[in-house]
C-alpha cells in the first residue's frame, strides 16, 4: 500500500514538472468575482467575497505584471479585425450584480484605471443588496461592459427550450429598453451551457459568454465558451492569488496536451 502511495507520488511530481517545463500557452485570462466587501457573509457565500484591501493589491500586482484591462467587446472588435488587443491583456469579471460593485469595486477600478465586465441577473436588480439601474447606467458611462447573467440566475441547462429562450432574451431586451447600450455577452448562471444554449445565443445576438472553466483564451477561443478562473476571498493574500492566476495557465497547458 505505501508503495503504491509512493509510486503515485512520484508520477503525481513528474506530471507536474512535466507540465511547468511545457513552453508558455498562448491567451489571456479572464477574471471571476463576486462581491467586494469586508461585510461578513454568510459562511456558504463567504468564498465569493474579496475583501477591498486585497482587491486593490491584486490590481496593484496585475498593473506592475503589465496587464491591461479590456471588455469582451474590446476582445470581439479584436476577433474581427477592428481593433488589436493590448500586449498582455486581461478581462476582470463580476457576476451576480451586487450594490458593492458601484459602491466598492468601482472607485478601486477607477483609481487603477482599469475597466471590467459586470453580469447582471436582472430580476434582482435594485433589491436589497444588488445593484439599481441608475448604478448601471453610471457604470456604463464609466467605461465598463455590463453583461447579462439571465433574468433568475437559473442553471440553464436544467431549463426547457422556452424557459431558456426567455431568460437570455429578456434579461437584455429588459436591459436596452431601459435605456443601456447593447448587451452582448452572457455569463453562464453555475457555469452550465452546451452546444443548443450557444447556438440560442448566436440567435438571440449575444457575442460572447464566459463560462466556469479554467484556461486561457485567444481569438480562435469558441467566443461562447471563453475560460475564467475564479478568484475566491484569498486565505493566503496575494499569494494565493498568484496561484490561481497560475491555473489559468496550467489549464491552458493541459488542454494543449489533450
Ligand atoms: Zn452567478
């Protein structure tokens, strides 16, 4: 038994190795987060909080690496030839529209120069804790991309093909008759999407969707199934933070190899 540990060990350690000395993947990451706030959550949804001091060192690391920030619409005019992307850029997600992403998350943004995509679940908006539309509104005008995450935030998979169909189409029909600028892109509500929700998608004039899944992205990545890592409340600060910039890249990896 301690030999068959060993021997797991080992081919455990070499796999790894194997896979830091693989050339560096092509692609940028996108970034998954949620909250941004001190408040003390609930013990289920505190993983989903980065406070606001490590926030702001986590863009302070990403500036000096020499990232820069862009929206999946600046990522879209680069797939069709309008625009190139910057030299090492990077996409900051927000999901489930909470008030502490104008509140918070903004003025740390701004101070950084920085621009992200925030998804809203429309049904929520201006309920306690979640943003207003007035906060979209201002958003936009500041420079961020604000995105749907369904009108219930229901895993769409589990949905039939009429209640799919609604939640993408009225969560940004609601958003542009309420006066924002196109929606084009869509976060999976748990991350679950397949072949027939892309393809509605396509349909219903949406441009990209983020998925749960880690790895990079380049401009041949499928744009309704683009790669984020999450960025849980960190237990070991930046550090921590590094690792899962990281994991972005070893998924790369991985998929280059399979
Ligand atoms: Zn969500």
């Amino acid at each position: 038994m301690r030999m068959f540990g060993g021997a797991i060990f080992i081919l455990s350690a070499l796999f790894a190795a194997v896979i830091c000395i693989l050339p560096e993947p092509e692609g940028f990451p996108i970034l998954e987060y949620h909250q941004v706030t001190d408040a003390q959550l609930d013990p289920a949804f505190e993983v989903y909080n980065v406070p606001p001091d490590e926030f702001a060192a986590q863009l302070d690391y990403l500036q000096a690496q020499g990232y820069t920030t862009i929206t999946l619409k600046d990522f879209m005019y680069a797939v069709r030839g309008y625009r190139p992307l910057p030299e090492k850029p990077i996409v900051l997600t927000f999901d489930d529209g909470y008030a502490d992403n104008y509140t918070k998350m903004l003025p740390i943004l701004e101070a950084h120069n920085m621009t992200a995509v925030v998804y809203v679940i429309t049904n929520e908006l201006g309920r306690p804790g979640y943003l207003t539309f007035d906060n979209l509104k201002d958003m936009q005008r500041r420079g961020i991309e604000i995105g749907s995450h369904t009108a219930d935030h229901l895993p769409l998979t589990s949905l039939n093909k009429i209640t799919q169909r609604r939640q993408v189409r009225e969560s940004k029909i609601f958003l542009e008759w309420s006066g924002l600028e196109p929606i084009c892109s869509l976060s999976y509500p748990n991350g679950a999407f397949n072949a027939e929700i892309e393809e509605m998608l396509r349909e219903e004039n949406y441009l990209t969707a983020v998925t749960g899944e880690a790895g990079l992205n380049t401009l041949a990545t499928n744009p309704f199934e683009l790669r984020r890592v999450h960025i849980r409340k960190p237990r070991f600060g930046l550090t921590e933070f590094k690792f899962r910039l990281f994991k972005a890249t070893f998924f790369a990896k991985l998929k280059n190899i399979f």
